[in-house]
C-alpha cells in the first residue's frame, strides 16, 4: 500500500469517527429526544376562550390585540370553532390556536 492511500483511508476513518461521537454527544446531551418541544407537544393546558385576559390570548400564535379584543367582545362560545364560524378569526388563524384553546360553558 501506497503512503497516499493509507492518508485517504485514515482521514476517512478519522472523518467517520468524529460524526459518529457527535451524533451520540447530542443523543447524550438531550437524553435522546428532542430538547425543544413542539408548540403542539408541550404540556400547557388549553386556553378557555371564555375566561382568558387578553394577555393570554395573546399568547396564542397568530392573535394579535385586535383579535384578542374581538374574542374577547364576542363571550360567550358555546364551542371553540364558532371562532371561525362566527367569523372573528380568520381560518388560518384559528388552524394555529384549535389545538390549544377551549369553550367551557359556565354553570349559573
């Protein structure tokens, strides 16, 4: 063997190597999952859109002020979707927050 192909070969292997530690150093580091959850993963509880300050609401991605302030102005929801059905969010918005707010009926 040629001192030129033993170089090739060695530099691979020393290549192959380095990834394989750096992919099990980030498996180590994050325990072997994802260390940062997705929106629709983590564990919060939903939003009731009928008790929610306009603070909260804004948490919600997509909802602006002036959306906030119209869910607010349009209490009670009997059901989450008359968000979109009663047209004070637009569809794509409430595509983004359907999955994290709620519309509990209060008992009198």
């Amino acid at each position: 063997m040629t001192r030129e192909s033993r170089f090739g070969k060695s530099s691979i292997s020393i290549v192959v190597i380095a990834a394989v530690v750096l992919a099990l150093s980030g498996c180590a580091v994050s325990g072997g999952q994802n260390p940062r959850p997705s929106s629709q993963n983590r564990n919060t509880s939903p939003i009731d859109l009928n008790t929610a300050t306009i603070a909260q609401l804004q948490t919600l991605p997509g909802i602006t002020p002036a959306y906030a302030r119209r869910i607010i102005a349009n209490r009670p929801y009997k059901v989450k979707h008359e968000l979109e059905t009663r047209k004070i969010l637009p569809g794509a918005v409430y595509a983004g927050i359907r999955d994290r707010v709620i519309a509990t009926e209060r008992i009198r």
